[in-house]
C-alpha cells in the first residue's frame, strides 16, 4: 500500500512517500481502507520526535482519520465491512498517512449519512478535544462566558461553536485581524485580536469585556506563558481548562492569580484519557450527527494528497491556516 513515512526524526521534509505492505486486522481490530487524514499538531510533534508516544523511526504518522470497513479480526461486534467510519488512535499510533489502518475497534466510529468522509476525517482530534473539554470537564452553560484562545484553530473553532451552541456567551482570541474575524463568524459574541492586545493588554480586554468580572471558563489552547494569563482571565468560581502547549515552552504561573477567586485548573490530554478508560465512540457520535444536521460546520481549507504530506506540515507549521488541512488518500 502506499504510505507516508518519517525515516529519521526532523522537519516537514523527513515525510517520505513509500510502499509498505498491507496491515491486517488483528484481534479486536477493525481495518479501514482511508480516504481522507487529518492533519494535526501531534503528527508534527511526532515527525520532530518529540511526542510522548512516538517510537523510534521508521514510523507512518497520522492519528486520527475516515474511511471504509474492509475487514475486521476476531471478537468484534456492531462494525461490519462496507461501513464509513472515522477513527482515532493516539495510543497505538497505527498511522494513518497510509491507505489502510489497523485500528482498535473502540476507536472507531459509524459516520452518518449526510457527512462526507474529508469533514468526517477533521472530527476525531479536534472536535473530540473541544467537546470533552466544553461538556464534560467545564460542564458549560447558557450562563457561562467562555474565553475561547487560538480561536481560529482546529480546536478553537470547534470550541466556539460548540460553547455558542450551548447558550454560552462566547470571547474568540485570535492572533491576527483576519483570523479574529473568521474565528467570530462561527458564532462568537466577541472577539480580541491579540496581536493589537498582546500579553497584559490581552487580560485587560478579556475584563472590560466581561465588566471586570473575568471569565466563568478558559479553554487554553495554547499554553506557555498564555496560561498565566488564562489564569488572570478567569473570574470567581471559573475553570481554566488547559489542553496543550503548542507554544512548547515553560508556564509561569502564580497562584495569587487564581486561588483567591476560588478557580478551578482543569487539564486535558486525549491520549492518557483513553489509556485510562475514555471510550470516544459515543462522543464521536454524537459531534458527527450534530455536523451532519447542520448544527456545526467542519472548516476544512485545505485538502492536499498524500504524497504531499510535506507540504502540509509546512503549512501546518506556518501557522496561517484557517481551517483544518486534510490529506486526502483514497477515493471515497
């Protein structure tokens, strides 16, 4: 099958196109031929060799993908072939920049009719992080304001949605006007463009705009010294809730900017999630049939094929996307 693969760990250019043999399903393992690929931060942590979970090269990246049934292993029930499923797997890391994927059966998901498989393929990372973040942990609703950071994001942009839907008042931070007016259009009340309102002027604007009183929930996307001043942002009783760190550097925090308010920090990672229990199917579900309704809309601004993974990742690295980039793979 064609695949993309990291040969040694480095930039967007170590991703190498290659045949490599067809996987098969294992024992409670469902194999999917995949259409279409998402494209994330942590197949980019992975390419540079930094990702947790990430082993040694040769490796083919990819955790979160759509596609077809075309065979399952031993002791699966409720998927059959023939089906479109997307998938996600960060643990096991099977990689989906490839035609086919083993994936573990409860990591994988039926897609409804009405939602094709490159919206679909954007939906297992992204979303599922927006969702577990907005409904479980901060429980958000219609009384809530919610600061929404990187809102112009994968994440950001399924969070805006996602807590606009909920009855929330929702503040979009985005780090240019461009990216401030695209991240509003998905349902904001307001949006702060941070590169007119960096750092201290950034909390400053958050409180104005909440009359002094802060923000009942933070979703930090972002990390680094963006945390501390999540921390100054939010208001009496709030939650922070923290979900990576794409800034890859050291937060300095100070408690006196949270315990007094009574705050909650709340942190987040998909992949120790699932390792420690979290079953994603239902929440997968739920999020595609809502996309599917019409009820959210799936940003994808660029789709490119496989063989130019490369391209994508430089792209990615740029930082001015709008929207998800997908790989596409096969037909669907």
């Amino acid at each position: 099958m064609r695949a993309v693969r990291i040969e040694e760990f480095g930039g967007p250019e170590v991703l190498v196109p290659v045949e490599v043999p067809d996987p098969v399903a294992g024992p409670g393992q469902v194999l999917v031929r995949v259409a279409a690929a998402g494209v994330n931060r942590a197949d980019a942590l992975i390419r540079a060799g930094v990702y947790h979970r990430a082993g040694r090269p040769p490796l083919i990246p990819g955790v979160e993908a759509a596609g077809t049934v075309v065979a399952v292993g031993d002791g699966v029930t409720g998927i059959g072939v023939g089906q479109r499923v997307m998938a996600l797997d960060g643990v096991n890391a099977p990689g989906f920049y490839a035609e086919l994927a083993a994936v573990p059966a409860e990591q994988v998901a039926v897609v409804p009719e009405g939602l094709d498989l490159t919206e679909a393929a954007a939906l297992p990372v992204a979303w599922l992080s927006a969702w577990y973040c907005l409904r479980h942990l901060a429980k958000v609703t219609k009384d809530d304001t919610v600061v929404v950071k990187a809102a112009a994001s994968g994440v950001g942009s399924a969070a805006v949605q996602i807590a606009a839907e909920a009855g929330a008042r929702v503040i979009a931070l985005a780090g240019s006007p461009e990216k401030t007016a695209w991240a509003a259009a998905f349902g904001a009340h307001a949006a702060v463009d941070s590169s007119v309102h960096p750092d201290d002027a950034e909390v400053d604007e958050v409180l104005r705009l909440t009359e002094g009183r802060g923000a009942d929930v933070v979703l930090d996307t972002v990390g680094g010294r963006a945390f501390g001043r999540s921390l100054r942002q939010v208001g009496h009783g709030g939650r922070v809730v923290a979900l990576a760190n794409v800034a890859l550097e050291p937060s300095t925090v100070d408690t006196r900017d949270f315990y007094p308010k009574n705050a909650s920090v709340l942190g987040f990672q998909l992949t120790n999630l699932q390792i420690h229990g979290y079953d994603p199917r239902a929440d997968m579900r739920e999020i595609a049939e809502r996309v599917a309704a019409g009820t959210y809309r799936v940003p994808v601004e660029t789709v490119v094929p496989l063989e130019r993974a490369r391209e994508a990742h430089e792209r990615l690295a740029r930082r001015d996307n709008r929207g998800k980039i997908v790989l596409a793979v096969t037909r669907d």
